[in-house]
C-alpha cells in the first residue's frame, strides 16, 4: 500500500488516500522506461527524407567540357556530386524507423512509470470529475487551481468524461488522453499526471491483464 495525492474537484483539496498499485514493490527500472520511450519516439518518425544519387539524377551524360586546354578540373559529366544540383553521395532514402518491443515488457514500462510519478509526487487522482460538455471555459472551471497553473498536465480521463479532449484541445499546458491509449512516452513527458477515478479503476485492470 503506498500513498497517492487525490484532488478534489468539488472542493479544490488536495488530500492523501493510500492505494495498492501494481510492481510499487518492486525497484524502478528506469532503463525499461527509456526504451520504451525510445521505441514511441521512434515510431513516431515518418521516415520520408530522400535525395537522389548521381544515377538518379536527370542530367544528360555527355561530357560538359572537353579534357584538356580549358583550365579547368577535368569532368566527366553534371551528374557528378562535386557539380552544383548534381547527385547526392550516400542519400537518405525512406525507411521504417519503427521498432517493436515485449507486450509484457511494454506492460512493466508503463507501470514503472507511473510509479516514478507516484515517486515525485507528481500523480493525482481526480475525484468528482464530471464533463457534460463541450465548453473550455466551464471545464476550467472545474480545474481552477493552482495545481493546473504553469505545469505541463496530463489527464487521464474515462468513458464517463469523454468530452474531455475536446474540451482541452485548445488549452496550453493540459493534454487530455482516454485510459485505452495513453502510454509511457505520455506520462513520462508530463510533469505531472491527473487520472479519474474510473480511469484509474480501469488501469488497474489494463495493467493486470496485460
């Protein structure tokens, strides 16, 4: 059992509640999260630089001036990739940076890295949540505090509140994420993470069930 920071919405506190999370009794494996974050970023990359080479290049092969008597470095022909707009040597060219990784493996980098925010007093439970609309300036409403004021947040939101995303889509400062597709690289890149209530029951689930 381990402590976890609970705002509530309806009274703007900030109390404690204890909690039994998965793997909190286990050491932090930072480097499992790193190459979780890594293997995101990566397929993340579109992959779509490319450049030509010389033999890609249209230029006409006839040689551009002749051997000798001219003065200047002999050339065979524009294509060349010492010539201005000639090939490229050694181009990029699209590839797949996308990499894949252990379901299990992916299930313990995103346990450890809710418990390195847990570790930071940096994970809430949101308590009392309720978003019936589509309007920013009634769901900031609800988030008014200082908690929410210069940090970068994440929410964590459920089917209950999932009007949620669109409500922050404008908002500097919040990201709003379902439970079913938030991942390491999210959380990690907050500075800190807000999860409902009923998101957080069904992480639990997710976590358990791989």
């Amino acid at each position: 059992m381990k402590e976890i920071q609970v705002f509530d919405v309806s009274t703007k506190e900030v109390n404690k509640e204890m909690i039994s999370f998965p793997e909190l009794n286990k050491p932090l494996n930072k480097d499992l999260v790193t190459q979780a974050v890594i293997r995101t970023q990566n397929n993340l990359r579109d992959g779509n630089a490319c450049a030509k080479t010389r033999a890609e290049v249209s230029f006409s092969t006839r040689k551009p001036f002749r051997q000798k008597g001219t003065g200047n470095a002999r050339a065979g022909m524009k294509k060349s990739p010492i010539w201005r707009k000639g090939g490229v040597i050694f181009p990029p060219k699209p590839r797949d940076f996308s990499t894949d990784m252990p379901k299990k493996q992916k299930k313990l980098a995103f346990q450890h890295a809710l418990h390195i925010r847990l570790e930071d007093n940096k994970l809430f439970i949101l308590k009392n949540l309720n978003v019936t609309t589509h309007k920013t300036k009634e769901v900031l409403s609800q988030l008014d505090h200082d908690l929410f004021r210069n940090h970068k947040s994440l929410l964590i939101y459920d089917e209950k509140n999932g009007t949620l995303a669109v409500s922050l889509n404008n908002v500097p400062n919040i990201e709003a994420i379902d439970w079913n597709t938030v991942c390491t690289y999210d959380i990690i890149r907050a500075s800190q993470v807000f999860i409902t209530e009923e998101a957080f029951q069904a992480l639990e689930k997710r976590m358990q069930n791989g």
